[in-house]
C-alpha cells in the first residue's frame, strides 16, 4: 500500500520540511527525559544546518528554532531547553493592522509629504521663517510640477497651490516672493531634466567661441586684404 503525502499529516512549518517534522514526533515519543533532551538539541543542530542564516550564532536565531521545533511538535515536547516553550496563542497571534490614511491627495503631482509640509509651514508664527519654509517647499514642488507637466512652471501657480493646499492657513505675500525672485535655483531642472545654469553656461561657453571664431576670421580677412594692397602697389 502506497503511502501518499496528501494522505498524512499537514506540515507545520514548511521551510523545514516532512523529515523534520517526523524527527520531532520521533523525539516527542521517547520516554526517558534526558535521551529525549539530547534528540531534541540533535534535531535542533540539524534544523540549524538547513537554514543558512548569516545570525546562527546570535541568541535570537535559537531561541527561533526552539520556538519552531515546539511548533512542529505542536507545543507538544517536553525537554531541559535554554528556552521555555511558548504560549501557542503568542505564536499565532496576528500582529496589528497598519492603518493607512485614507483618501488621496488633492494635488497627486505634489504627493502627500508635500501637503504634511504645508501643514507644518501653517504652524508658523515668525514671518521671515514662513517665507523660509514657503520658498523650501515651493522649490521642491517646482521640481515635482516639471516631472509632472514637463513643461515651464510659474512661480504664481505654486504659490497659488501653497495657499490652496492648507485652505488659506499658510499666508503671506506673493508678490515679495517674486520680486525678490527666490523660487528661483539654480538646482530646479528643466524639461529636459538637466539644470538652468548648466544650460546658461554652455550657452555662454557656445557664444564666445562663435565670437572668438567670428574675431579670428575677420582679422584673417584684413590681414588678407591688406596684403592684397600692398601686393597692387608694388607692382603698380
């Protein structure tokens, strides 16, 4: 008679396998305590050499395999362990449900920190730390509004969303912010995804070479000119 695994017990800790867990009713049948201890930590070793584990050392990783041999006996076996077997109710409590925060963003392009930013920029009292934190976050949302829209950005529409998104809490003036013009940095990416003044610089760097070869060629073209006279004189 053929004996199938569908036909035998459930395995109760599937990382050790059907061996393992025969092994363990072997132990928890031998009667004499101190041959049962002894299986028991030979079982142990040998569950410790089927789960590689960089930690085989550390308290922890063995009290983990007590704690799943008393698993695999079903908190059946009784033995002189280094650890007490577990309430079974400890092992198989469920741990708590995470709870998410509910609903979505209202400007999903910002995503949520933003809005927690602006929340703690409401706080505020002092006016020169506001206008700090408000020009902080509106850089940082310039950056996410151009990964976003990859398109230009106006300073306007992000101080605009700054008011939007904490329902009028966070106040202070538009129009000092960009007078002064500090949302502008030379850090913010454009649609390219390469910085403002890398691109001015290479800019720069392009024209004065077109004006240094510009220079060069019309002083050739005098010299040339020149030497055309010269050459019309003397033989005249």
């Amino acid at each position: 008679m053929h004996n199938y695994n569908t036909t035998k017990s459930e395995i109760l800790q599937k990382e050790y396998g059907r061996n393992i867990q025969e092994l363990a009713a072997h132990v928890v049948s031998i009667e004499d305590r101190q041959e049962r201890t002894k299986a028991a930590f030979a079982l142990i070793h040998l569950m410790k050499e089927l789960t590689p584990n960089k930690m085989k050392d550390s308290p922890e990783y063995a009290q983990r395999l007590w704690d799943d041999l008393y698993i695999i006996t079903d908190f059946k076996l009784d033995v002189d362990a280094p650890f007490e077997c577990p309430e079974p109710a400890s092992i198989h409590k469920k741990p708590q449900t995470v709870p998410y925060l509910g609903g979505q963003p209202r400007y999903r392009h910002y995503g949520r920190n933003i809005e927690n930013m602006i929340a703690k920029a409401s706080e505020i009292e002092d006016e020169e730390e506001l206008i700090g934190a408000v020009v902080t976050i509106g850089k940082l949302m310039k950056i996410f509004y151009l990964q976003w829209n990859r398109d230009n950005v106006d300073d306007r529409l992000i101080l605009d969303d700054i008011k939007r998104i904490s329902r009028g809490s966070v106040k202070f003036d538009n129009d000092k912010i960009l007078e002064d013009n500090l949302l502008a940095s030379s850090g913010t990416p454009n649609r390219t995804g390469r910085n403002f003044s890398n691109n001015n610089r290479r800019r720069n760097f392009s024209n004065d070479r077109r004006n240094n070869n510009n220079n060069r060629n019309s002083g050739q073209n005098r010299g040339g000119q020149g030497k055309g006279n010269n050459y019309r004189k003397r033989k005249n």
